[in-house]
C-alpha cells in the first residue's frame, strides 16, 4: 500500500484479505507537499518489480536518492529502490504491454487512455520493425560467418605439425 511517506505491506498469512498485524514499512520519503503530484499508481512489472510514479511538485527523498517526477520501482525480494526514469510532469500512470514494454503517463505528455493505446501501438510497430532488422542482420551474419569459415584455410593455412 502506498500511502505517501510511506510504501506499507500489511502481512496476510492465511490470505483472508485480513491483515495480520501492523504494516510493515518498506520504504520511507515520498513527498507529500502537493496532493496532486504525490507518488501513485502501483503496478507489477513483467520483471517481478512493483512500479510506481511521482508528480513534478513533490520531491522524494528516499535511500540517498531525490528526485520529483518519474518513474520509481520496489524489489519485494531484495528490497531494492531505484529511480527508472525522471521527467514527464505530472505522472499518473504506468503500464506494460504484452511485450513489456513500459508506458507512462503524465500530464503534457499523454493525456488519456486513447493516447496510451495509440503510443502502445506505434511502439510496438516499431519493435515488429526492429525484429524484422534483427533477422534480416542475424541471416547476413550466417551468411558472413559461411564465407569467413570457407576462406579461413586460403588466408590462415594450417601450418605442418612441429617434430
């Protein structure tokens, strides 16, 4: 649970949506001067991190690390913090494709849902693009390799054996 300064995680053993005891804090220093920039938005990421954004008039300080907007991610496992990106203005909003591909939100970026699907299909376009180019270079690098072991003896002939 996020719940600006803090990021909770309420332990529920016996999974009864009921929590066990007290919250265990696991993270300290989100910002809380502006009610509209504050930290938002958990989301899983395909990696296994939690993933969460924070708006341009609210300064972090959390682990050594300030910033104001951008993107920020939580290991559940290892408990690392980390700063993903910065910048976008007011961020509301992280997502995933079905490639992984992370999508932000924010304010003077992309302003609705219809935005993100649009950016989302435009990305993944060119994605489709980029493995297109990928196997086109990895058949024109088997073809080069075919060539280099052919001539290999002709440039580098194998020398007689040393009695």
């Amino acid at each position: 649970m996020l719940n600006p300064p803090y990021l909770l995680f309420y332990p529920d053993a016996n999974r009864d949506d009921v929590p066990d005891g007290d919250p265990q804090v696991l993270l300290t220093g989100f910002g809380m001067e502006d009610a509209q920039a504050m930290s938002n938005h958990l989301t899983w990421g395909p990696d296994g991190w939690l993933y969460g954004v924070n708006g341009s008039t609210t300064t972090c300080r959390i682990r050594g690390i300030e910033f104001q907007q951008g993107v920020w991610r939580y290991h559940p496992i290892t408990h690392e913090f980390e700063l993903f990106c910065e910048g976008g203005s007011n961020c509301y909003g992280v997502t995933f494709d079905a490639n992984g591909l992370g999508i932000n939100n924010a304010t003077n970026n992309w302003g609705a849902a219809s935005d993100i699907a649009a950016a989302a299909t435009d990305l993944n376009a060119a994605l489709t693009q980029l493995r297109t180019q990928s196997q086109a270079f990895r058949s024109n690098l088997s073809t080069v390799q075919s060539r280099h072991g052919f001539t290999q003896p002709m440039v580098n002939p194998p020398q007689p054996a040393r009695t």
